[in-house]
C-alpha cells in the first residue's frame, strides 16, 4: 500500500557507508516524496500545531491537513507483532534516510541512484505521564539479522544474516525497517516519523536556528561545516552539516556521530522552549506548515487531529528529562567499521523500556561509544 494523504473535513480550531559485508543486501527505488532524513526534531515541531486546533480557522486546519503524508505500517506488518503496552507509555520510531532524491543530492553529497537507508534512527520510549523520555540510538552501522518483511507497497522481501542496519529500510522502507528494529528490540513501535535533508534544513531555519556550543572547533568538508570552538546559532544548513558529520570530530565513527545527534536534540528541546514559538502565532503557523509539509508519519497520525493528540503529549518533556544513550554494540574484530549488538547489556536496556522503566547506567557501561561526547552543547 503505498503513502496517503488524508484529507478531513475542516473543523474549528553520511555517508560513504560500504553496505553489509555478506549477501542478502537489497535496494529498491522508493515512491517519490516519501523518503525522508528525520531526527527527533520532528516529533517535537510537531507541536507546534497542538495549539492551531483552537485558532478557529477551519481553512488553515484542512490545508495543513491535506499536507501530511502517512503510510500505513500496521497494515503491511500485520499482526505477528510484540504486544502493545496498556500503562500509559509510548514507543516512537524516530527514523531518516540518506536519500540524494528529490535535491536532496546536492545536501547530501551524493548522487541519487534511486536507493535510500536510515541514516539516522532513535527509539523514543516516552515514559508513563508524558514527562520524561528515553531515547535510543540505534548506530546505522550495526550488523543485524532482518527478519522477511513486506514493504507499504504489498511486496516481501526475504530475511537476511549479517547485514547493516541501515540496509533494512533500503530493502523494504519504512515498514521493513520498524519490523527490524521490533526484532531487535522486542518492544512494539506505536508510531514512526521521517523528515528528509530539505525538510530538516527548512524546519531549523523556520525556527530561527539553534543555538549550541562547541568545545572544540569542527571541521569537515564532506558535510559542509566549519565551527570554531565557541558558541553558535546554527542555520538549518550548518545544523544538518553538524549531525550528519563523521570526519569533523572525535574518530570519525558512526558512533561519534550519534553523540552529536543527541546533544544537538537537546539544544533543539531547549531552544523551542526558550523562543516561545507556541506564544508566536506567525511562528506558529509557518512552522506548522513547514512540518506537515516535511514529516511522514504513519497512518495512526496521519491527520492533523490525531497529530495535535501525539504532539501534546510530548510537549512537557524538557531537555532535563531526556535520557539519550546509544544501544549497546561491541566493535566487529572481523570490521572494525561494523558493531555488534552486545545482547547481555541490549536486553536490559529492552526490558527497562519494556516495563516502562529507566534504562540502568550498567546497561551502556563498558561498551563502543566513540569520542566525541561533551564536544557539543546547549548554547
């Protein structure tokens, strides 16, 4: 089945990446429009449109309605699925790819030959109350086994042993990839978000820039960045040159780059926060319309009701009750560009989340990280 859009009646209110290193591999061209590079800024501009429901413009309401797309992930993995959870709490797959289509060729460095992979990917455990979050990332180098799956368009796709994470989105998209990382996790995802390099770039312009700072200076060619240590607002194009980096800081691994991810978030959680953009009715509105323009989500929200529902509940999560970690991997000694998951310590962190728990700071000891913590914060 592929991406809907669903209109409602108007009421008031980096790459360079090898790929895997044994067969099983799989890439197809992805419908236009519907492959997206997402970071969990998009959870949290949307909302932003929690407060437009009350605006009592029904014209606005069905315009931003008509913008969103969504894709029906319920239908395509059926219901041989992990059990929902009954206490209150939430599981959000946050995920982007690396597609160059679309002039998303000319921000990601490459050319668009008609395949995409996640090229980021966060598991958002919002816990019981809605006032606290657990963020996972999962490293999009991770060698995996990806159960079959059947992608939105109704075609399957066989399992595979050895393979990138990131691989799974390439080989069946959206569906394919909540399905991996159910397997993995064993926790069911209830919704799923995309937003690609345009729209990342268009949502942290619309919001004025994030403002963070920098420990050391960060320089990398490949991604368009050049900060010297110091505080900065970045613009949206400096702001996805900083999350995409690899070679800018640190050694240069994927995991380096998740370190930065997350502290960029929660300088992206704060900065919302501190502009007051849901007191600015303009801000409001353009930044509603650049959002429901950018994400795809799955069809559970699709709308722009069910959207304000999802969106208010994440609005009374602060920086300060964010715990963001990256899943526990162990370098491949075969490929020291590969990791491992390291199953003792993941399963801890799975079943923290799994009875809506915090994840135990034993649970990430001991295991790869990369080096680029503490280079980044809030400004």
């Amino acid at each position: 089945m592929s991406a809907e859009r669903t209109p409602e009646p108007a009421i008031p209110g980096e790459s360079g990446s090898s790929g895997p290193r044994r067969p099983g591999r799989g890439s197809r061209r992805r419908p236009r429009g519907k492959r997206r590079k997402a970071l969990l800024v998009a959870a949290w501009t949307a909302a932003g449109i929690v407060a437009v429901g009350g605006t009592g413009v029904g014209y606005l309401y069905f315009k931003l309605n008509g913008n969103l797309t969504s894709v029906d992930i319920d239908q395509a993995l059926g219901t041989d699925r992990p059990a929902k959870t009954d206490d209150g709490s939430e599981n959000i797959l946050v995920l982007g790819s690396d597609t160059r289509a679309g002039g998303n060729d000319k921000l990601g460095g490459g050319t668009d030959d008609g395949t995409a992979r996640s090229d980021t990917a966060m598991i958002v455990h919002v816990h019981q109350g809605h006032r606290k979050a657990s963020v996972v990332s999962i490293p999009r180098d991770t060698l995996i086994d990806r159960p079959e799956c059947t992608d939105t368009d109704g075609a399957e796709h066989p399992a595979a042993t050895g393979v990138m994470f990131n691989s799974a989105y390439a080989t069946g998209g959206s569906a394919c990839a909540v399905k991996t990382v159910e397997a993995i996790s064993g926790l069911r995802m209830d919704h799923y978000l995309e937003v690609d390099f345009s729209g990342f770039q268009k949502l942290i312009d619309e919001l004025g820039g994030v403002r963070i700072t920098t420990t050391e200076d960060i320089s990398d060619p490949d991604s368009h960045l050049d900060l010297k240590a110091g505080t900065h607002t970045l613009d949206g194009e400096q702001a996805l040159g900083l999350v995409r980096t690899r070679h800018g800081v640190g050694d240069g691994s994927d995991l380096g780059r998740i370190q930065l991810q997350q502290a960029f978030v929660k300088a992206l959680v704060d900065q919302v926060k501190d502009i007051g953009v849901l007191g600015n009715p303009k801000k409001l509105v353009d930044l509603a319309d650049t959002a429901t323009k950018t994400v795809t989500t799955d069809s559970g929200i699709g709308s722009v009701n069910s959207l304000m529902s999802f969106a208010s509940g994440l609005k009374g999560i602060s920086p300060a009750g964010m715990n963001m970690v990256t899943m526990p991997v162990v370098y491949d000694p075969a490929d020291g560009n590969r990791v491992l998951v390291e199953k003792t310590k993941a399963q801890q962190v799975w079943t923290a989340l799994k009875n809506d728990r915090a994840i135990p700071e034993a649970a990430t000891e001991g295991t790869a990280t990369g080096e680029a913590k503490d280079v980044v914060n809030a400004g």
